[in-house]
C-alpha cells in the first residue's frame, strides 16, 4: 500500500519551496504527497487519507491536535519550525516543547545536534530521542540547488545592482497583524510561567525593543550617510512593511521588498545586515559572513544562534567597512563561528536534508496505526464540525493574518515550482498536480 506523506507549511515564502523539495524527494521513493497550507490542511484532515502527518509546532496548544490526529489514524513526527533559534534551552522548553504534545508523537526531528540535546532534556520522559537529521529550508540555500534561483538573482541584480541586504525579525513589536500582546503566551504545559520565567521573558523582550527602536531610528541615518550605497530592507514575514517604508521615506537609494523567498536576495546581495534574523544561518551556509548591527548587546538576552556565527558591528564606522569588506569577499567566518553554525545546523553538505528524513519516515511503520473505527467515526465527526466552524467564521483576527501570510496559490503556480525544484534536484521527474482544495495540493509523477 503507498504511503501518504502530509506536509503542511504555515508561511508560504518561507516553507513551501522547502515543503515541495521534501515532497518530490518522497515521490521518488513511492511515497504519496499532500503539501499545502497548514491551516487548511489541519481543517480539511478529516478527508484527506491516513499516513505520516508532519507536525510544525509540539506547543501545549498543538496537544489537541495532535490527539485528533493520533484518533484518525494518523503518525505524526514533531518538527519545529520556529526550533532553530531561541534564548536557551529552559525558554525553549518552556515555551515551544510540551510532554502532553510530545505523547502523541512517533519521532522528533531537529534542525542540529544542538536542538536535539535541548528537545531530548524534556522528550525522553515520552521515550522519544530526537534525531538532528536537519531542514530542507536550508536544502535549498546550498550551492547545488543555486540554479533553481538563477532567474530570480539576474532579475534582483538587474534591477537593484549591487546592494546591502537588511532583514529585520522584530514581529512581536511590529506585527502585520496583532494578534497577542508581548507575553509567553505559547507555554510547554498547562501551568502559568513561574515568575522567575516571566521576569526572563520581559527582560528579553525589553532588550529585542531596544534592537527594533535603534534599527528605526538608526539604519535611515546610516543610509542618508551612505548615499552611494543601495539598500534592500526585508522584513520578517509576520512584520508589517509599512512601518519601515515610512521609516525610509524620501530616500532614493533605499528599497522596501517582500518578494519571494529570502535564498535569491542573499545569492545577489553584496552583504548582509541583521540582528537575530534565521536569514544569517541561510547566509552562513551560502557562505555570505553575516554582520549583526548590535546598535545595543546584552548577549544573556540573545540566542545562541544566529548573532554568534555573525561579524559583530558596534557603530556605523564598523558597518561600512564591513560591508565593504564583505562586498570585496575579505570577510571570512572564523573557525569559532563555523563550529557553532555545524552544531546548530545538520545536513550543511553531503545528503541532503530531505533525503535524510525520508530513510526515517521509510522505517515508520504506519500500519501501526489501527484505530478504533467506532471512535474514529465520532472523531471525523468532530473535525467536520470544527471544520465548518472555522470555514464559516469572518473576519476572524488569526485568519486575515493567515491569509497574509500564506495568500492564495494555483495549481499552476504549484506545478510550475515543482518541476524548477525537480529540475534544479536533477532527478529526471516531471510533477503533476491536483488540487485537493483551496490551497492543498497532491503532487503526482507525471506519467
């Protein structure tokens, strides 16, 4: 019987290139493939056939899900997404890896050595050890897939020459759409946070304010001091534009994009500016030696990744010359900061990403699954009520920012992908696609 393999991404120019690589890489190994938005993935799942289910987040909150899941039938692995860069392990733990989440889970896979010892403190009390196999996101930023983006970089370079890169990670005090207050609301249990870590987590926050509050009022005045510089500001996909467009206002030299993913505007950049942005690790693999503006440093207050594996800059003395350096290919990783990027970060060469995970998700045993029928009939039900529920709602806050975050997509659109991601892979398959529903696709080996 061929296995189905659920792959759900939340941020479409974020994951989706990276879900369509995992997937094609599973198609080559007899593997069916569902790929689309998670939110409509996790909606419509009472329809869509049993297999191996992978899970973005292992939250307290993804517990319920996760149970509903495990009562249709299905494997779930736990991934997270957002598992690469975070203060410490005890933050992380505390915010973003639940025992109750973790019980309904078959395996764990983690971005790097790193992660799966921090995951491992708390999920060996649920028998799992997590396996640092990697990420396909980062799959598509090493050099063998470089021409994947080829078209892409001739057209960024054409229109922008050369440039300075600036991404931005500051959504929790810039949002596209707010749909929290700046607490740590996503906890690992159901128990409040002690005070000690409320204490933490407010010190923290107060210190990435800072960061945002220097980057609006210092990165114009740098720019303005640097006429003969182009800029390209990329703001974090959850971040609102607006924000920074009004920052730079009246400066010619200074350009406002979200277009596409963030891989082909690293491969045309020049350098590339940030502060705690994932984007510096893509950087890193690239072999582009990120700078970290730290207009303010409390290094208790940042993570281990990805500011560590950066060239640190103090002043805007230190960032010209930086970027001219890095222009100039004369500023090089230190073997220090290569050794924190390879401890976070598996599969930077040899197999790939995807390949790994795939000889894991081949040894699953997903006839292990036998549900009970009775409970599974009252369990579809269930999920076609919530289905309904959040189908018919409007205007509701977290699906306009959904919406935002992964817009609607074609079946053509997906196709065309898919075979620039097979081509790129060299693999000799052309992609078919069918749609399932609004943004849920099946890729299919053209026959």
């Amino acid at each position: 019987m061929t296995k189905t393999l659920i792959l759900p991404a939340e941020i479409y120019s974020r994951e989706f290139d990276a879900r369509l690589l995992h997937g094609i890489i599973a198609l080559t190994r007899g593997w069916r493939v569902i790929v689309g938005s998670k939110a409509l993935i996790n909606r419509a799942i009472w329809r869509l056939p049993r297999g191996l289910y992978l899970c973005q987040t292992m939250t307290h909150k993804r517990r319920t899900m996760l149970r509903l899941l495990r009562s249709l039938g299905f494997v779930c692995v736990g991934w997270d997404e957002e598992g690469l860069i975070y203060l410490d392990r005890d933050v992380y733990l505390m915010r973003r890896v639940s025992l109750d989440s973790l019980k309904h889970l078959n395996s764990i896979v983690t971005w790097g050595k790193q992660g799966a010892d921090d995951v491992g403190f708390r999920s060996r009390a649920a028998g799992i050890e997590p396996l640092p196999l990697g990420n396909p996101r980062f799959d598509l930023v090493r050099r063998d897939l470089h021409k994947l983006y080829a078209a892409e970089v001739e057209a960024i370079k054409a229109k922008h020459g050369h440039f300075v890169l600036i991404n931005t990670n500051f959504s929790s005090f810039n949002p596209i759409i707010s749909t929290h207050d700046l607490k740590p609301r996503k906890t690992s249990s159901k128990h409040p946070p002690s005070e000690a870590e409320l204490a933490r987590f407010a010190k923290v926050l107060a210190h990435r304010k800072d960061v945002y509050e220097r980057f609006i009022a210092d990165l114009p005045a740098f720019a303005r001091a640097n006429p003969d510089l182009r800029f390209v500001l990329r703001a974090h996909p959850g971040e609102n534009e607006d924000i920074w467009r009004r920052a730079f206002d009246g400066l010619s030299n200074v350009a406002v994009s979200r277009e596409g993913s963030s891989v082909p505007w690293l491969i045309a950049a020049d350098a590339l500016v940030h502060n705690s942005c994932t984007t510096a690790v893509e950087a890193a693999i690239l072999g582009l030696t990120p700078i970290c503006f730290c207009p303010v440093e409390s290094l208790d207050d940042e993570s281990a990744l990805p500011n560590p594996v950066s060239h640190r800059v103090y002043d805007f003395t230190e960032m010209q010359d930086a970027i001219e350096r890095s222009a100039a290919g004369t500023l090089p990783m230190g073997p220090e900061q290569i050794e924190v990027l390879t401890r976070h970060v598996s599969a930077i060469d040899g197999d790939l990403a995807s390949t790994a995970i795939m000889k894991h998700f081949d040894e699953i045993d997903l006839s292990a699954m036998k549900p009970n029928h009775l409970e599974r009939g009252a369990i579809r039900l269930y999920a076609l009520a919530r289905h309904a529920y959040k189908s018919m709602r409007k205007d509701y806050i977290t699906d306009r920012y959904l919406a935002k975050v992964f817009p609607p997509i074609t079946e053509t659109d997906v196709k065309r992908r898919a075979n620039d991601i097979s081509d790129a892979l060299g693999i000799g398959m052309a992609i078919e696609v069918k749609t399932i529903s609004s943004n849920i696709f099946e890729l299919v080996p053209a026959r």
